[in-house]
C-alpha cells in the first residue's frame, strides 16, 4: 500500500512538473504568496524534513543489503582449522622480524637469534648426511662459513662477513634479513638434495596430455563423465520467500521535495529537476515481482573418489517458466571441509524461458565424508525492487576412502599358520624344495613322476606361511599434531586414519593385531577376529578431539566415522590443556594416561607389553628427534620395526623449509640402520604408498 501512495505522489509530481513546463506563466497563488512563503521558517522545516525522510531511505536500503555477498568476489574457501603447522614457530618468528612487530630490543634480539639457530640446526643436519660427518664438524663448517659459496648464507649462520657493498644494497632495500633467510634456506635445501616425492610415469604424463589434447579437460578441470552423480530439483515461486525493497521510494520522496520548493518559490529549475527521481519511483512501482520456475541440477564427477583426486561439480538452473527471470543468482553449499580449487561455485545470470545456465567448479578429494549443503537461490525483477529468495536441497554426499588391502610385513613371525611367507619348507602352495623320502611323509608330499623315473622316492616341500605378531604404535605426541596447511588434517588424525586401515589389512592375512598410544600411555593386547577389528578402530579413534564431551556423553563410533576427517574436527574444539587433564577411561591393559604429550617417548612402557616375537608399525610424523632414539632402542632389542610416516612438511616457507630437511634427514638415518620407512606424501592414497613400499623391498 505504501509503494503504491507514493508512486501515485511521484506520478502527481511528474504531471506537475509538465504542467510548469507547459504553462508558460505559474499560478497566481503562487505569484502572491510566493514572497511570504521564501522567508517562511516553515518552509525550511519542511525542506529539512523531507531531506531527512529522503535519507531514512537510503540508508536502511543500504543496510538491508549489505550482507548480500557481492558476486565479484572470489569462490569461498574451505573453513581453516586453527591447528598448528609444521615449521610454523619458525615461520612466526620470522614474519614478525620482518615486519617490525617486536619493539623491545632484548625480545627482538632473542627472537633473531632463535631464528638464526633454527636454521643452523638444519644446516649442521644436511651437511652432516650429504658430507657423511659428525654433527661436531658440520657445526664447525656452518660457523666458520665453508658449508658454503653463498655470501649471504655463510654470513648469516657463521662468523663470515658480508661485503660492505652488499650490506649497503640489502639495507637499501629495507630486505636484508628476508634476503638472508631466503638464501640460507636455498643452500640448505641445495645441500640436503630431497628428491622428489614421486614424480608422475612417462606413460600417465603422455595420456594425461593425450587426454587434453582431445579436449578431455576443459578450463583446467577434469571432464564429466557419464558414471557422473546427477541430482534435480524444481523450485517455484511458492517455495521462495518474498521481500520488497524501497530504494526506489526515496525517488518519490526527493521529486516531492524538489517540486514543492519549485511550486513555491516559482522556480522551474527545481520542478524540472524533479522530473528524474519521479521518473525513478515510477519505474520502480510499475515492474511486477519476478516468477520463480527453475530446476536445479548438481552433478557431481565422482562420489567416491581417492584423497587428493581433483573432483570436478556442476551447478545447472533452468528457466521453466513462461516468464523471463531478469537477474538469477545462485551458490552451491559447498562443504566446508572441501576447498575449490578451480571454477566458482557462484552463478548471476539472466534466463529467458527455457534457457539454462551452469556454474562448474572442481575441488580436491579429503579424507572422509563431505556432505554438501543447500543451493541457495536468489531472483529479482527488472527494477530490482523484489527479490524471492530460496534455499533447496539436493542430497549429494562425496565419501573420500583410501581402501588398504595389503600391508608389508617382515619375517619375523609366530608358529600359527598365516600368509606371511618365510624361509622355511612345510605345507603351502609355493614350491620349495624336495629332499628324501621319509617313512612319515603324507602320500600327498611324495613326488611320484620322480619315483616312476629314477625308483627313488622323493618327496616335496612347500614354502611354509605363518602369522605375524604385529603392534601398530600410533605417535600422537602434542608435538606431532602439526598440519601442512590450514585445509588438511594434521599428522595425528591421519595418523589414526591410517593405523586403523593397517590393522584391518593385517587382520584380514590372519596375523594377530594390536595397537598403542604413545601420548596417554595406552595399550590395547594383540588379538584376532572380528571383534579385535571393532575394539581397535575404537581404539585408535579415541582421542582428546573424541574424548567425553562436557556434558559427559562420548560420541558414538558412527559419529566418528562420519565426521573423522572434516574440517570441524581438524581443529580442537577445546584446549589442549583441558584435553590432558580430563580423566580418560582406561583400556583393556593400559596404564595411566600421560599428563603432558610434549615429552619424550615412553620406550620402557612399551617394551614391557610387547609379545615376543611381534613386529611394531610405527606411525609417525618424525617431527623431532624422539623417533629416531626410540626406534634405535626398539632395534636393539631385536624387534622388527616398520615405519609409516605422513609427509606434513612443505618448501611453502622458511619454517616449512626447515622441518623438511630435517625430517628428510631423520629418514635417511632410518633407512641407513636399515629401518623400513614408507615415506607417505599424503596427497597419495595410503594404498598407493604401501604398494610402492612393497614393490621397492621385494626387489
């Protein structure tokens, strides 16, 4: 009703307007009264009120709409967790050096020379392995500056000056200390020569290319395919929400406020200036509310994809309605645990009846279930004056699994009967060897093609296959809970991940299985069957994210299940702090919890609750130094240790950089005491990597 009062007073304004314009003498009334009004306080008030009905206008139509996302704007990134990353207190340290943020000077010295020493640290590692000395001497080559031909890095880690003229160059331009850093962390990474994780065959680079070629990959996203999920929905005007907008009213009030000064101080500029805003409010309160008739479809490339495959998801509106739709907005409910890493999940177009629209975008396969959240619409008229918002539903859920169906073990076995293969003869189904005939053999061992040969009886062995003992110790550590990236899980949660898929994949050869956990000392006994399937993914699923929650209720293992790897749990909804100091239930034979994960590992505590004979999958990130001791004493002591450890590093940064290098050393001085180490780069599917592993130790 409102809309239309002023339209009508807008459209009263337009005709009075013309009439100025036509008539060529004003009114007499205005001619006589004209005077007394110009000097009236009344007609100041009047103005200043119109002015302000005029600006109550225009600001709550800015208010109304400035929560609206505006459509410029890049794609939404996938939620952060708030973990730490690895190198990020070097990196912390550094950017705040570099950008002037610690005004104390003792703390601003502190902080360089912490630093300084980090990076020393790496240097003296690199050098020791690729020079194959002491750390005593790579120490003594860093500080006298012969690890080196770089100026800039020898300075910075040694007693060795920089010439005065590049000293003058750096100060100059205000980054000497970023061109310092970034020196010395290319010589070490020169030095510490880390291969390449896994460089792609020769034969899936030239079909990739192939592939593209053929215009298989469009945009740089991978192509649709026909095994692709398809999901439609139709929405109409009755499912959407219908809201009015009033900017345009403020031109009614202006054309009201301009004409009324004309009128009365006779003035034809100002009746004719208000021909523009009339002209405005008329246009807004004649256009009709826009029809909503669309269909909405996602279709997804692959609900089931491997970790790290890039997924490919297309968003199409049609117009099926027998009006056009003059502005039609539209964004995906992307999942926050996902993150888009090509295309844009938002759409803004006009339909005519019939026409279709697509927005397509492609985002990287994570661990675990990701379930997308509503498409939500908006449609417009022409004037923009109504808008019908609406949210639908299109139930799409993309299950991220790494399915392990092997894991490499050694020979170091028990008597039951099992599939790991050993060296010594018996019953199996590989041959062996044959030797003589014995009073005792089966008739079923006796080589009888020899015997009808020779007359003399032979008999035939097999290669015997027997059970492992193996223990999987999961290094859940506070100092392993460190993330590559804000978008995926830290080393911990994969660590869980993937110790429960061994367990299952050893499980499944018959072998006897177990597990511990490091940080809160617990230890759950080695078994077989069904039910130590199920008693070990509870096991390795508890944790301070999955502890008893406030209220005292624990999450159940379906709930654990489905939300393990999203982007919420990556993150600890409370403090560490209050997570060490909750009581936890003791397991089957555990000891008493840790009270601080920051310390070194207990190898005595472990030791006594191994079985003879078993074997032990360490999972860790190898962060610091505690691994490389605790796995030398497990080696002492004659046990068969394999080591799987998620690569959560990168080159990104100078902290990065850093624990990189000295993770790669740590792995080397492993494979150099001859440790099994699977060195698992976690954009690989975990089955991917143990089948590399297994490839590689069988040669």
């Amino acid at each position: 009703m409102r809309r239309r009062l002023l339209g009508g007073a807008a459209v009263a304004t337009f005709a009075a307007a013309v009439a100025v314009v036509v008539v060529p003498s004003p009114p007499g009334f205005v001619e006589h009264y004209g005077d007394v009004l110009s000097e009236s306080v009344l007609l100041g008030m009047l103005a200043v009120v119109l002015s302000v009905v005029g600006l109550r206008y225009g600001l709550r139509t800015v208010v109304r709409h400035a929560d609206e996302p505006p459509f410029d704007q890049p794609p939404e990134e996938a939620s952060a967790h708030e973990g730490r990353l690895a190198g990020g207190n070097i990196d912390d340290r550094y950017e705040r050096l570099i950008d002037r943020e610690i005004d104390s000077p003792p703390v601003y010295e502190y902080a360089f020379d912490q630093l300084q020493s980090d990076l020393q640290a790496a240097a003296i590692e690199a050098v020791a392995d690729a020079e194959d000395i002491s750390r005593t001497a790579a120490r003594v080559q860093v500080v006298e500056g012969t690890w080196s031909d770089n100026v800039r890095a020898r300075s910075y880690l040694g007693t060795h000056e920089r010439p005065l003229s590049m000293r003058v160059r750096d100060w100059a331009s205000g980054r000497g200390l970023q061109r310092q850093v970034e020196a010395t962390i290319d010589e070490i990474e020169r030095i510490a020569a880390i291969p390449q994780a896994h460089p792609p065959r020769a034969e899936d680079a030239a079909a990739l290319e192939e592939e593209s070629v053929r215009g298989g990959v469009e945009g740089g996203q991978p192509p649709l395919t026909d095994q692709s999920r398809h999901v439609e929905t139709t929405v109409t005007t009755g499912d959407a929400e219908t809201s009015a907008d009033s900017h345009w009213e403020a031109g009614a009030v202006v054309a009201m406020l301009l004409a009324g000064l004309g009128f009365v101080l006779t003035n034809v500029t100002l009746v004719l200036a208000a021909i523009v805003p009339a002209a405005l409010a008329v246009y807004g309160s004649l256009t009709r509310p826009p029809d909503l008739a669309v269909d909405v479809e996602r279709t997804v490339a692959d609900e089931s994809p491997v970790p790290g495959e890039p997924v490919r998801v297309s968003l199409t509106v049609t117009n099926v309605g027998e009006r056009p739709i003059a502005e039609l907005r539209a964004i995906d409910g992307v999942p926050d645990s996902l993150r888009v890493v090509a295309g844009s999940p938002r759409l803004c177009v006009s339909l005519k009846p019939g026409e279709s629209a697509s927005a397509t975008y492609t985002f990287e396969a994570l661990r675990g279930e990701h379930t997308f959240e509503s498409v939500s619409l908006w449609a417009r008229n022409v004037s923009g004056e109504v808008e019908r918002s609406v949210e639908t539903d299109l139930e799409t859920t993309v299950r991220c699994r790494d399915t392990v169906e092997t894991m490499p073990t050694t020979a170091q076995t028990t008597p039951f009967q099992g599939r790991i293969e050993t060296d010594a003869s018996g019953a199996g189904l590989e041959f062996y060897a044959t030797r003589e005939y014995q009073s005792n053999d089966p008739l079923n061992r006796i080589d009888w093609n020899y015997w009808a040969q020779t007359g003399d009886p032979r008999t035939v062995e097999f290669r015997e296959t027997r059970a492992g003992t193996v223990v999987v110790v999961l290094d859940d550590r506070r100092v392993s809970r460190q993330a590559r990236d804000e978008f995926t899980p830290d080393a911990v949660t994969l660590g869980r991940h993937a110790a429960v898929r061994i367990a299952n994949a050893l499980l499944d050869e018959t072998n006897t299985v177990g597990g511990a956990l490091l940080n809160r000392r617990r230890y759950e006994r080695p078994g077989r069957g069904r039910d130590q399937r199920r008693r070990l993914r509870e096991f390795f699923y508890q944790s301070p994210q999955s502890a008893e929650s406030d209220s005292g209720s624990s999450s159940s293992l379906e709930d654990v299940e489905k939300t393990f790897f999203s982007t919420k749990r990556f993150g600890w909804a409370r403090s560490e702090e209050q997570s060490q100091s909750q009581s936890a239930t003791v397991h089957r034979g555990s000891g008493i919890p840790m009270g601080d994960g920051s310390g070194g590992i207990p190898i005595d505590w472990l030791r006594d609750r191994l079985p003879g004979r078993a074997q032990v999958v360490f999972v860790s990130p190898l962060l610091d130094d505690a691994p490389r001791q605790f796995l030398r004493r497990l080696q002492a002591d004659g046990v068969d240790v394999t080591v799987l450890s998620p690569n959560v590093t990168t080159k990104e940064s100078p902290g990065g950089t850093a624990t990189r290098i000295e993770r790669h050393e740590q792995i080397r001085e492993l494979r150099r005491r001859q440790c099994r180490v699977i060195d698992w780069e976690i954009d690989t599917p975990l089955s991917v990597a143990l089948e590399r592993a297994e490839h590689r130790w069988s040669r």
